[in-house]
C-alpha cells in the first residue's frame, strides 16, 4: 500500500482510522462506554494486528448518538436498542421512496 492509498482511505467513512482513545475524546466519552456498547453489539470495533480496538467515522457517529441518548437518562442497553430502530427506519424509508420514484418513473404519461 502507498502513502496516497493511505492518504485516501481517510475519506472512508468505514476505514477503522482511530484507537480506542481517540474516538472516546473525539465523542467526549469514556473507553468503558465504547466497550459498553460493543458488548450491547451496537458497533463491532474492527481490530489492529496487536489486538487493540478501532474505530470508523461512521461508528463514532453512531456512538455519539448513543451517548446523546443516553445523557438524557436511558440506559445502555435501551439507548443501543433505539439507534438500531433509528438506523432500521432510516434505510426503510430510503428504500420507500427509490420504490416510490421508480413507480412514478414506470407510469405512462396521461393522453393530453
């Protein structure tokens, strides 16, 4: 791999760029609570080859989500529930509307 394909690989939302560490200053959390929820499985941290935790943007935002959420008293558990429900309506209304555009783009035109 070069310097530029690990250049590039930073624009990856899923490229496991940041240690353990960084992403819980990142999200202004603690290291037990991005253990807490990979053990709830709301994310899977990927793993370095010396075994150490990282982290993608994509799984920082999903985190701070959940911190968001709890901050405002929920528990763990219940907070890693909700954002999975979030993420589930979101890609079944997204999946809603390409039916819904790809139906209005199937109907003939009315006769004039």
């Amino acid at each position: 791999m070069t310097a530029d394909d690990s250049l590039s690989r930073l624009d990856d939302d899923d490229y496991p760029a940041y240690t353990m560490g960084r992403a819980a200053e990142m999200i202004g959390t603690t290291q037990s609570f991005l253990r807490a929820i990979g053990e709830a499985r709301l994310i899977t941290p990927l793993r370095s080859p010396g075994g150490h935790r990282r982290y993608s943007r994509y799984q920082l935002r999903i985190a701070a989500r959940a911190r968001e959420i709890v901050d405002q008293g929920t528990p763990v558990e219940a907070a890693c529930r909700i954002v999975i429900l979030e993420d589930q309506l979101e890609e079944a209304q997204r999946i809603n509307a390409e039916y819904r555009r790809a139906g209005e783009s199937a109907k003939p035109e009315a006769a004039a």
